[in-house]
C-alpha cells in the first residue's frame, strides 16, 4: 500500500509540473514588466550596491516592508545564477506551489480525482485572469511578492482546515515577510472560519466584530490627503469602489452567489467541508466588501482607500475557483476526455490570446538571455550595458503608458537610475503619502514631454544632475545621440 502510494505521490507530481509548464505557455513571461518595475530594484540593489544613486526611495519604500528583496538575492547569489535566469526559476516555482496548494485544498474539498484536477487545471488556465476592479491578476506574468504570498495564503487556509495550526502559522509568518498586506486576507479568512467553526451556534454575531476588526487595521493608516496625493490617487480608481464599472461590481456580487450556490448542493451532498468554507466565504466577502465602502464614499477617507479592502477577493477568487473546477469535474467532466479539451483548449487559447493582446510588442515567453523583440526593452538593454552606473535619465513620465511600449520598466530593465514617472512611481505614492509632493514636483518638471527641447532638457540636467535622456524617434530636441533603433533614441546631454 505504502509503495503504491509513493507512486502516486510521483505521478501527482509529475502531471503538476506539466500543469506548471503549460500555464506558463498560455500565461506567457515578462519579468520586467509593470510592477517589476516597483520590485526588482531592491533585488538588482542588494546584488549591486552602486546602482540607483537616484530616486532609490520610489522602491525602498516597498521593500523596506518585505524581506521579498533579500530572499530573492540571496538565493542568487548562493546559486550564482544570472539574475534573468533566478528570476525565470522562481517564477516557475511559484506557478507550481500555487497549482501544489490548490491541489492540496482540492483534495480537502472534493473526493474524486477528476473534481480534484478539474480544480486545479481551472486555476493553471486562468493564472492572468482579471480579479473584478482590483487591478490583480490570480498570478502575475512576471515575479513578484504577490505571488510568493498567493501560494502560501492557499498552504495556510489547507493547514488551517486539516486543523495543523502551527504549520498554518508557518506559511502566515512566510506570506507576511513577502508581502505586507496581502497576508491580512487569508489570515482574516482562516482567523474567521476557525471562530465560526468554534461558536457555530453564534456565528452571525460575528459581522459585527469582523468589520471592526478590518476598520480598526485601517485607522492608523489615515492621514489628511495632500493635493499632490490626490493626484497620485486619481491614476488609482481601482482603489476605490465607487469608480468600479457594473461587470466589476458583478465581479463582487457574482461569486458571493456562487458560494451560496455551493453551499446549497454541497449541503444536499452532505460535503460538509465545502459547505462550511462557502458559508465562511460569503461572511468573509461581506465584511470586505462593508469596509470597502466605509473607507470609499467620504472624502476625508481618501488615503485610507490604499489598504484596498477589496483586494480580499484575490483570495476568494483563487477557491472560487477550484471550487468551480471541483463542481464541473465532479458532474460534467467526469472521466471523458473530450469533455476535458472541449473546456479546457478554448479557455486556454482565450487567454493566450487575451495576453497576446496585452503585450503585442513583446514575445509571449522572454527567456533569459534572449535579445528583446519589444524596441523600447533593446534601448534599455542598451543604456545597462553601455551607460555609467551611476547615470541619471529623464524620460517621458508616462512612457510606460505608449502604445507598443508594453509597460516595460526602465529602471528594473536598464538598472540606471530615473527622474519619478507618472505610472509606477505613482503607485507607491498611493501607498506612501509622504513621497507626495517630490513625486508631483518631479512628474510636473517633466510635463509636457512631447514637447521638450535641448533647453528644457538642459533645465532638467541643471535641477536634478540629468545627464542622459531616452526620446522617441520622431522627437526633434536638436542632440546627437549615442543609440537609436525604429523607436526610441538614447542620447546623452551636453
């Protein structure tokens, strides 16, 4: 019995690794993409210590809050692997635990072995799915904190459910060091089903005490909101709910219904495990979704809406689903293998087609090593390898958001220090209020960039010691530059 067990230990293995590998297919690769630009400067920083002489606090801010930064480095250097290909292996390690963890709450939930893959096959198909308003994907195509947090969130939610307490607390201590917040949502999960699973008999009393709960976390997080925050705050309407568009708001309502749903037939199943975690789940939802609005509707909340509340539903989202994948295996799929690829192949190619669009200028998977395809990557592969490590650039502050330009990082890619933009940076802003008003002064100092010339330029090289600047091709500023490709030139102020 034991070596048969040993044996489907290994083929489970096996078949989540191929799981792994095809989820990276369809999801695609692009570590130095959108908030990589926001984390992996600490890591390039800890390896590097000479590189950004400037602007480093738009990234030490974040990773002040997480030892993400140190692990990753450290791993790089035990290993002595380029940075490109540590990165690529994490990544790949966080695809798999995500896809281990979610096979693991699969097999607490459902007892068939075609609910329990169809769970997690339902979660490797839809990786870089939207989750409602939050501006969160389930996993992002690119490593970052958030990642290595979801996968422990589902590790700790399954030891809470087999009641091994202390390894739950294990894996809150591992998502909390990577990231500082998004270990409050399973947490407050597994805090909430272990009180209601304790006074069952009492437990819509709770709501009470979990919204205030979740109220009395934010409260030392308010502050009078400047102008210049406000500005910062206005490129994030996702934090707030009242900007949500309708299908968002379904995106809130919908899956509360689900679990109902779900805990109607599970009840009827007598699959006492899956009706308790949707009854807790909808608890859950509510108390969020209470103090969403509490933080969101007046005026003087406007900071407090950065600890986004509703950012609860990337976890919700995660069991939903392999709750969904479990329900399907378990009445349509069944063992029919048509059943499996008439599912599964489409929702696949939608969202490999879905990224495709999302990343037009780039290639689906950028592997380490590889020359960039996207123009505006090749110039900041360019300045990395032929510009002063302690140079400071200027470019356009929304460069991140020109068509083609694929919402590559400058500063995660060409390791050269930058003047603030107006994408990233202002992210952290939204969560750092006191980097405000350098933010604004640094964005207003280079607006409007399309129309900049060498005198404007030369004002930048006097004020913040700019000494070098990346334009698009079709800029007149009057300089000869060092570097130019169909798209971008990269030249250095006189």
């Amino acid at each position: 019995m034991s070596q048969i067990s040993d044996k489907q230990k290994t083929r489970d293995f096996f078949s989540l690794l191929l799981l792994t590998m095809g989820a990276l297919l369809v999801q695609g690769y692009h570590p130095f993409a959108e908030d990589a630009e926001i984390y992996l400067p600490g890591v390039e920083r800890i390896l590097h210590p000479n590189l950004f002489p400037v602007g480093r606090e738009f990234f030490l801010s974040h990773a002040s809050m997480t030892f993400f930064p140190n692990v990753v480095a450290l791993s790089l250097r035990i290993t002595h692997l380029p940075l490109e290909a540590g990165l690529l292996l994490w990544h790949l390690a966080s695809i798999f635990l995500l896809l281990l963890a979610c096979w693991e709450l699969s097999r607490l939930l459902f007892s068939s072995a075609s609910a329990r893959w169809a769970g997690v096959c339902m979660i490797a198909a839809l990786l870089s799915l939207p989750v409602a308003g939050t501006a969160l994907y389930i996993m992002d195509q690119y490593l970052n904190p958030r990642n290595l947090a979801a996968f422990a969130g589902v590790f700790m939610l399954v030891r809470t459910l087999e009641k091994k307490y202390i390894r739950a607390l294990f894996w809150l201590l591992f998502a909390a060091c990577m990231h500082p917040l998004m270990w409050v949502f399973p947490f407050s999960f597994c805090l909430l089903f272990v009180v209601m699973e304790t006074l069952e008999a009492r437990w819509k009393s709770l709501k009470p005490a979990g919204l205030a709960t979740l109220v009395w976390w934010q409260i030392p997080l308010a502050s009078a909101p400047s102008l210049a925050y406000h500005e910062a705050a206005k490129r994030h309407a996702y934090h707030y709910i009242q900007n949500w568009a309708w299908y968002e708001l379904l995106g809130i309502v919908a899956p509360l219904a689900l679990f109902w749903w779900f805990g109607r037939i599970a009840g009827r199943k007598q699959w006492s495990m899956v009706e308790r975690v949707s009854r807790a789940l909808i608890l859950y939802g509510l108390i969020y979704l209470i103090g969403a609005m509490v933080v969101d509707f007046p005026a003087r909340l406007e900071a407090l809406a950065r600890v986004q509340p509703l950012r609860c539903l990337h976890f919700l989202y995660i069991v939903m689903f392999v709750m969904i994948g479990g329900f399907l295996g378990e009445y349509v799929l069944q063992n029919r293998i048509w059943r499996w690829l008439i599912l599964f192949l489409p929702l696949s190619a939608g969202m490999f087609l879905a990224q495709r669009a999302l990343f037009p200028a780039s290639a689906h998977l950028e592997w380490p090593g590889t020359t960039p395809k996207n123009p505006w990557a090749q110039a900041f592969v360019w300045i990395r390898q032929n510009t002063p490590v302690d140079a400071v650039f200027a470019l356009d502050p929304y460069y991140m958001d020109i068509a083609g330009e694929d919402e590559v990082g400058f500063r995660c890619l060409a390791e050269r220090s930058r003047l603030a933009d107006g994408v990233k940076d202002n992210g952290v802003v939204s969560m750092f209020p006191p980097l405000a008003e350098e933010w604004w002064t640094q964005v207003q100092d280079q607006s409007p960039w399309k129309n900049f010339r060498k005198d404007d330029l030369l004002r930048l090289k006097n004020k913040y010691g700019v000494g070098w600047v990346v334009m698009q091709t079709a800029a007149n500023a009057g300089l000869n530059c060092d570097y130019q490709n169909d798209t971008v030139r990269v030249c250095r102020l006189p």
